[in-house]
C-alpha cells in the first residue's frame, strides 16, 4: 500500500525547470548578441569619423560632404546613422563622384586637344590610381641620356597647361626612367636624370603661367614605378617618361606645428645652423 501511495505523488511537471533552464540560456545568448551588435556599431561609427576627418585634413572629400551633425559625436551616446564603409584606404584616392567627373570630362578633352601627339605615341593619358595621369615618353620630348626637352615640347605643354589652368587640381610632375643603369658627364644615377627631367618639365610649365606655382610639384622616382616590362626595348620605351598626374589639392599646411618635435642633438644642429 505505501508503495503504491509513493507513485501516485510522483510529479509529471519535472520538465518544467529544464525548460525554464533552457528558456534562461537562450535569453542570455540573445542578450550578449545584442550586446556584441551595439558594440560594432559604434565602433563603426567611430572609424568612419576618423576616415572622414582623415580625408577632409587632405582635401579630397568636398566640406559638406559626409559632415556630422553639430553638437554631437559617437562619445556623446547620441545614435547616429552608421555611414557606409565603402572607402577602401589605399586603393583609390579619388572616391567623391565630383571629382571623378571632373577628371573625366578633363580627360576626354585632352584627347581631342592631344589626338595629334597621342597618335604619334608620343604621348598617352588614362585614368590611374591617385589620378588622371598625362604620360609624356622620352622619344617625343627628351633625348636618350638627357634633360633638356625638345623644341617641340614647349607647343604641347601650352596646350596641356591650358587645359589644367582651367581647374582647381594639382599637377605633379613624375620623371621616371628604365633599369639601364646611367652614368655620364652630366647624371650619375638614373634619380638625377628622372629627377632632372620632372622639374625642367615642372619649370617649362611655371614658365607658361597657367597653372599657379603652389598647384605644381615635381618628383624623380628613377626605375622603380615601370609601366611596362624593362626586359624589352619596347616595354623600357614606355617606361622612360615624365608622368603628369592631375589630383585633388592637398590641404595640408606644412608650416603648421605638428605633434612630432625632434630633440637631442639633432635639435641643437639645426637651431645652430638656423642662428648661422
């Protein structure tokens, strides 16, 4: 009898705390879910603000553009709209849609104003990765081993400085070479000759008084940024060249103070030299 009293108590409910148990778990993984969501949303948040402060210290994104709104800031727990992450840094410098058209519509004038010139492939212009990019080849403007420009380059940077006077971009002017090593009476190393020839090009185009000295810039960058393959006379033609590339203005100011402060003696150096 007390045997039979003992299973009739037996409850049919048991499942109820491993379901409550269970019910508990799901609500705290839903919960750290939740959690880890918000988390990279600010986080998000904030990598775009600096991306943007980034691109606006160097000119390239248009002051209204991509602005946040005033009197707020990811710190300030105000929910803002997550901006796209759809700038990848170091791939392509020319992101704003206005500045891409811009050199657009700069490029296809060119080619009508150089079709001359680029039917004779002396020169050849095409969109790059920091801008549009007018190459001019040694066959048409330099003599092998020098960087003193034809006669003839003159009429064709006219034509070329006339078209960028127009616009609000910066030039800079890119002498490149093969890997032929040089050494001659005048250029010992394939940098001097490279960056012999971007600033004669770079003076020839002051001198034309177009485009405002503060928008041009010259660099030599000798073999090593090759269009072509140097293994071949006709891939080594191609890569000597003075490269004029058309990109948005730098903002930077140069003179600013900026957190880097040298000290020890290479301070004392220069102040030295400064006082001489």
């Amino acid at each position: 009898m007390s045997f039979r009293h003992s299973r009739s108590r037996v409850s049919h409910e048991r499942w109820l705390v491993s379901y409550a148990d269970f019910i508990t778990l799901l609500f705290a993984f839903f919960v750290v879910l939740y959690a880890f969501a918000k988390a990279d949303q600010k986080k998000q948040v904030q990598v775009s603000a600096a991306i943007d402060t980034a691109f606006h210290s160097l000119g390239i994104f248009p002051d209204a553009a991509r602005r946040p709104a005033r009197g707020h800031s990811a710190a300030s727990g105000a929910e803002r709209p997550v901006i796209p992450m759809n700038i990848v840094m170091g791939e392509d410098a020319l992101s704003p849609a206005r500045v891409k058209d811009d050199l657009n519509q700069m490029h296809r004038e060119l080619q009508q104003t150089l079709s001359n010139q680029i039917a004779r492939h002396t020169v050849s212009i095409q969109m790059g990765r920091y801008g549009l990019v007018i190459s001019l080849r040694e066959a048409g403007f330099f003599p092998s081993g020098s960087a003193t420009p034809r006669p003839e380059t003159l009429g064709t940077l006219r034509l070329i400085a006339r078209s960028l006077g127009r616009t609000p971009y910066d030039v800079r002017v890119e002498g490149h070479t093969d890997n032929i090593p040089i050494h001659n009476a005048e250029f010992d190393s394939n940098w001097e000759l490279s960056s012999a020839r971007a600033t004669r090009i770079a003076r020839m185009l002051l001198g034309l008084h177009a485009i405002p000295p503060d928008r041009i810039s010259a660099a030599g960058y000798a073999e090593f940024h090759p269009v072509a393959s140097n293994q071949t006379a006709d891939g080594r033609a191609e890569n000597r060249r003075v490269d004029l590339v058309v990109m948005p203005r730098s903002q930077i100011n140069f003179a600013a103070p900026g957190p880097f402060r040298p000290s020890g003696p290479w301070q004392k150096i220069t102040d030295e030299d400064k006082r001489q």
